[in-house]
C-alpha cells in the first residue's frame, strides 16, 4: 500500500550539508501494523514528515496504492498533543474542521465516532487547556479517523504520557486497526510497546534502516548488532 523506495535527506548547504537519511527503502501493507524503532536522532521523525510531504524529499519516492498524490489518504498523529490543537478552539470546532466539506451533519457523525476513542459528549464543549494529556492526544486520533484515513502515521504519540494511558491509547490503537482495517505506522523509541503492538519492525540507526523483522511467536529476532543491542 505504501512504497518508500531509496529515500534521501540533507539539511544546510555547501560544506554544511547534513546527510538526516539514507537510501531509505520500506512498505506497509493493507491493514498492517508496522513499527520504526531507533534512538532520538535515528531520522525517525523525519521520514514521517517526507511521508506525509510535509517536507520536499532530495531523492527517492513515495507511493500510496501506487498513486504520487496520496495525502488524503494518509494522515499523521504527532508527538505534542498540545501544540497539534488550536488553543481558543473548543473541541467541537477541532473535530468540525476535517469535516468542513461533509454534507452530512457533522456534530452527528462526530457524536457517533466519540465512543471510539474513550471520548465522551462533555468533552466536545471543552478548550484543550481544559483536557488532560491523555484526552487531548485521544482528541488527535479522532480528528485524523473522521477522514477514514487508509493509513494512520503515529510519530511518538504516547513518550509523553504516563504508563497508565500509554496503555489505554495503545490498546485504542490496536482496536481501530482491527476494527477499520486501517494501516498503522507506529513510530517510537519505546520497544516494549512496539513489540506488544506490531506485526512487522523496521530499525533505524543514523539515518538508515539497519535491520526489518516480522513478529512470529510472539516477539521478534535480530541479527544486526545495533538492533541486538537496542533491544537487550
């Protein structure tokens, strides 16, 4: 479904041009729960925003369903909950407007979506300075579902939460996967969490992938020294 093929990255220009990836090659199949995995400064992030084209890429492609043009398709859930929400805006108004082309009403759709995410009617009157952590970054998931997205980019969404909603937000994940059938690419450092949510993980060093696994029996096997040694 998404084809990543020889991706590549710099930042500056002349002498201080910084290599940020390298000949990045991945896929994510229909329906797939895929993870990225590496250390703060591995690229991760930055391949998340070449995905979405939320940054021009220096070289290599990136195809959805075999289409260039795929963004309507594709949509991403950041690290910073907060930041991602437009503060004077309540709710209500956050959620409205993705749907703003919607002929349909779309406080009753939305009503119909709340339960989905662990939301409820009184949170839609409510600022997100109002909400806690966990509930504005469920806020997010929502307002990326209500397109019906084919695949959902999860860059961090959960380093920033307490062990407990970590939890929560990670098992909403893995039931909207089940239940949408929508692809998820699950961008984290956290290796627990990637090993009890994916099927299939790709892991980055440097700005490179190193090393992709998929899961039989439970977890995953390596042979790259770097995985080996992120994963002990």
């Amino acid at each position: 479904m998404l084809q990543v093929e020889h991706l590549s990255k710099s930042y500056g220009k002349g002498k201080r041009r910084k290599p940020v990836l390298h000949d990045i090659n991945l896929t994510v199949g229909k329906g797939e729960l895929v993870g990225i995995v590496g250390e703060s400064g591995s690229g991760k992030s930055t391949l998340a925003r070449l995905i979405m084209q939320l940054e021009p890429v220096d070289e290599g492609k990136i195809s959805f369903l075999g289409s260039d043009n795929f963004y309507a398709s594709n949509q991403i859930v950041f690290q910073n909950a907060t930041a991602a929400l437009n503060p004077s805006w309540t709710v209500r108004n956050i959620l409205r407007e993705p749907l703003r082309m919607m002929k349909r009403n779309r406080d009753a759709y939305i009503s119909t979506m709340l339960g989905k995410v662990g939301l409820e009617e009184k949170h839609l009157d409510r600022r997100p300075s109002e909400l806690s952590g966990g509930e504005r970054q469920r806020v997010n998931l929502l307002r990326s579902m209500l397109v019906e997205p084919k695949l959902l980019i999860c860059d961090e969404i959960v380093s920033n939460l307490d062990r407990l909603i970590q939890k929560e937000i990670v098992e909403l994940i893995r039931q909207l996967n089940r239940e949408t059938g929508m692809a998820i690419l699950f961008i984290s450092h956290d290796l627990k969490i990637v090993q009890h949510l994916c099927d299939r993980v790709y892991v980055m060093e440097g700005g490179r992938i190193v090393e992709e696994s998929v899961k039989r029996d439970g977890g995953f096997s390596f042979t790259h020294p770097y995985s080996l040694l992120l994963f002990e």
